[in-house]
C-alpha cells in the first residue's frame, strides 16, 4: 500500500496521498491504508522527540554563540525545527479523528 503514501522529507515521515476519495476505495484497502497509516502515525512522536532533542542542542549553541550571523543562522534553523514539529503535531491530531471514525 505504499503507493497511497509518499514521503515527505521536510516531516521525515510518509503521508497519506489518495488519489481517490476515501469511500471509493474498498473496505478492505481503506483497512490496509489505515493499518499502514497507523502504524506511521505511531512513529509521529518519537520523530518529534528527536527533533525536540536537535532544537535543545541549538539553543544550547546559541546560549553560547557570540557571532551575531551564526545566532541568526541558529535562530532560523531552531524555527524552522519547530515549524516541522508543529505540522507533524497537526498530521497526529487530524489523522486521528480520521481513523477513529473508521475503526467504529
């Protein structure tokens, strides 16, 4: 089922990419899709820890950085950290109303 996937490097993880509605695909790939995408979803939280860990290095850096162009350098790579923490936080959260409602 991999091809109802691909993955994004930015998020470091596969997503979701159906090319059809979801009630077009038979009650068994949508239970393939979900099976994958759960087990991706599960995987969610630890990309983020590691990210986290990446962000608490940086600050670290910048705590000790006394050229103004690295802090910024620094500033920007921290944000765009949390940029990507913040939408693997909205794939977890969206997707999970998704599979809750096909599971019942």
């Amino acid at each position: 089922m991999k091809e109802h996937f691909s993955y994004d490097q930015r998020l470091g993880i596969s997503i979701p990419k159906l090319e059809m509605e979801w009630a077009h695909y038979s009650e068994e790939t949508q239970q393939v899709i979900l099976f994958h995408w759960e087990k991706i979803r599960g995987s969610i939280p630890d990309r983020i820890a590691e990210l986290e860990s990446t962000i608490n290095q940086k600050q670290a850096q910048l705590s000790n950085e006394s050229n103004f162009k690295k802090s910024c350098e620094l500033n920007s790579e921290i944000a765009e950290l949390a940029s990507i923490i913040n939408d693997l936080w909205l794939w977890y959260r969206a997707n999970q109303t998704v599979t809750e409602k096909m599971h019942n």
